[in-house]
C-alpha cells in the first residue's frame, strides 16, 4: 500500500485490498474551512439550516415527498454527485437511486451539524435500520443560502458484516457520567481547531500526536481498527514504514512518509468535528471531551 496516497489515515484501511482512487469531496481550496465573523450565521440561523436539512430525510426520503425537495433546494442547486443532475430534480433522483438499490431503504440520521452555511449529516440507509450491519453508511454535506439548499456532497461506504472493535459503524459508544454538556460557540470553535490540528499532524507522519490528543479509550468505529490508541498507533507507524520501504512516489513529488492530505470544508458542533478530504471522497467524525479525541467515525466511498 502506497502509505501518502492512501491517506486520509483510517479511511484507508476499511479499502487495505482496493486501490486509491476518487474524486474530491469538497474541493481543494483550504479557504473554504473558515468563513469571517461577518458572513457567519447566528446559533439560531444554524439551527434553522439544520431543520431545514433534516426534512430531507424525515419528509422527503422517508415518506417519499418530492415536493418537499422542490420546496427546500433551489432550482439552481450545484450537486458534486456526478450521477445526477443539479437542481432540485437531480436530489430527487438521487433519492430515489437509493431507494433502487435498497428496497424499503429508511434514511436513519445518526449524527447532524450546522457550522455557518453548512450543514453535515451522518446517516444510515437501510431496510432493516434496527441492524446497523445492514445497508449503506452515507454522508451528505449541504451548503444552505437564502433559506435553500444551494450546493451538495455526498459520500456513500456500503456497510460491511463485522468491525475489528465490534462497534457499527453509526451508534455512540462514549457516554458521558453526568450527561452530554452543552458547548459554547467559542468551545466548538477551539475544539475544531484542536481536532483539524491533530488530524493535520497525523496525517503528516507524526505519530507522537496520539500520545498527546487521544484518549487511551479511543472509541473506533472504522471496520478494520480495533479500540484504543495503541493499534491507531501501530497501523500509522507501520504505514510510515510501508511507505518508507517504497521508495516514495514513483514521480518524486513527495516524501513517502508524511501524507500531506488536504482539507476541504471542517465542522463543528457539539462535541463533534467533521473533517471532509479534498483529496479522497471521505469524511471523518471526531469526538472531543476534555481536551482529548476519544471517539472516531469515518465513511469512504466504495472503491477509495
């Protein structure tokens, strides 16, 4: 496994066996993970994209409404999925493509974010939503103006029988003593930073961050990667040496170790941050408490 291009870092071992591939979620431009003071929505702005959004699968998909689609996405919508068309009838038929591949699919929404004008949803799409083993794990990002849905991604991983820790690849495994805090605007911003900062450096060939930013409980939700920071630990450190042992990259751009993957738009809420590739169709979840990363989710397109 060519180790810098196989980044980002876990996503990649779901795929051990498939060569990297893709195109980009969210662009390239790095510009696009920050937006100033001035074009930032309000809390309650946020809230309300979030809604907006989640009619997407509480009306639209899972009662079959394709006039509340039509009603929610502007006709002009730019739609990165390049199966369908744009507008609101290209989200239409990219529902129902779902649909054609899993009879009876629900859309179950498992984890949700509103950071500015994006809004991130996590979700499971499945005829049997009771078992998490079954179906497709997806990730849409949406881009909302003007009270609209005016831009959209989406990353589908078809859901495998078992995972290396036992964990789905949906449900929360950390549970907070005293239950979850609420989080200021201010604390979800630090929290983004310290995530983003973390994955950076990870993904750079920097090990020693584990040590300093995760948990030791490491809760894991990737298929191939078992709880803890010690396996995390030993798979990116025997991914250096893979990468080293290559030889590097046949065109000698780039050292072997140290993956140098690009981001593209970064979320936070709650206790979550949402990482999205600029240069894989992958999306990473991370848990913040207490200053450590202590859960992780990810969904990588069939194929990556």
């Amino acid at each position: 496994m060519n180790y810098r291009k196989c980044l980002p870092w876990l996503a990649a071992v779901a795929f051990l066996a498939t060569a990297c591939g893709g195109t980009s979620v969210t662009g390239t431009d790095a510009s696009s993970t920050t937006s100033s003071a001035a074009d930032a929505p309000s809390g309650a702005e946020e809230k309300r994209n979030k809604a907006l959004v989640l009619r997407l699968y509480t009306e639209a998909f899972n009662k079959d409404r394709t006039d509340v689609v039509k009603e929610l996405v502007a006709a002009d919508l730019v739609q990165h999925e390049k199966s369908v068309p744009g507008g609101a009838d290209g989200q239409v038929e990219l529902f129902k493509g779902v649909k054609a591949k899993i009879p009876g699919a629900v859309a179950t929404v498992k984890h949700v974010a509103a950071d500015r004008d994006l809004v991130a949803v996590h979700w499971h799409a499945s005829a049997t939503p009771a078992k998490e083993t079954t179906g497709q794990a997806k990730v849409d990002l949406y881009r909302v103006r003007d009270g609209k849905v005016a831009e959209h991604w989406g990353i589908t991983q078809t859901v495998p029988a078992k995972t290396a820790s036992g964990n789905s690849l949906f449900s929360d495994v950390y549970r907070y003593p005293q239950g979850a805090p609420a989080l200021s605007e201010e604390q979800e911003e630090k929290n983004r930073k310290f995530a983003v900062s973390a994955y950076r450096r990870l993904s750079d060939g920097d090990v020693n961050v584990i040590d300093e930013r995760w948990d030791s409980r490491y809760y894991q939700h990737n298929p191939a990667i078992t709880n803890g920071t010690a396996p995390l630990k030993q798979f990116m450190q025997q991914g250096t040496q893979d990468g080293a042992s290559s030889g590097g990259d046949s065109d000698g751009d780039a050292p072997a170790t140290g993956g140098g993957t690009r981001f593209g738009n970064t979320l936070a809420d709650g206790d979550l941050v949402w990482v999205f590739s600029s240069d894989y169709v992958v999306a990473d979840l991370f848990r913040v408490v207490d200053g450590k990363i202590i859960e992780h989710w990810d969904v990588a397109a069939d194929g990556q």
